[in-house]
C-alpha cells in the first residue's frame, strides 16, 4: 500500500451498494473479481483487500511458532520446506 492520505466519497444505493472509487481500488491492488473485508472497530470502518487481510492475520497468527519448534531464521525455515518438497518427490 501507499503512504498518500486522501479523501473520498461514494453514494449509497437502494440496495446498500457502494462503488469504491478507482483511486481506492488501485491503492488497496482490488480488481475486478477481487473481495474486500470491512473492518469495524466503533464508529469507523476500514475496507481493505481481504487476500492481504487474511495473510496480515495468519502471519500474526503464527509469529513466534518458528522459533518455538527450533528455527532461528527464516534461511533455516526455507531449508526445511525445500528438504521437505524433496523427500515428497
């Protein structure tokens, strides 16, 4: 994502649609297809890429299981899933 801060708009319709506007869409990488999640905390909400979304909070998730199970660094990590993909074979 971008650091620019910018204000923006959209109408709501009958059916409680909303049009994200192109300049949201192409800072948040949403295509057509994609899928957005909203976010609520209080009064606001947030409309992100639900993709990210869901990989910013699985690598939350699992941060610290690494270390927990031996791995020092993310080398002897990617080893281990090469070795791993090798013994498959």
């Amino acid at each position: 994502m971008t650091d620019t801060a910018f204000v923006n708009d959209a109408r709501v319709m009958s059916k409680g649609q909303v049009t994200i506007p192109k300049n949201v869409r192409t800072v948040l990488g949403i295509s057509t297809g994609d899928r957005v999640t909203f976010v609520v905390e209080g009064n606001k909400v947030t409309v992100v890429n639900s993709a990210i979304y869901a990989l910013q909070r699985f690598q939350g998730q699992m941060k610290g299981e690494a270390q927990k199970v031996g791995f020092n660094s993310e080398d002897e990590v990617a080893e281990w899933i090469t070795s791993s993909r090798r013994e498959e074979s």
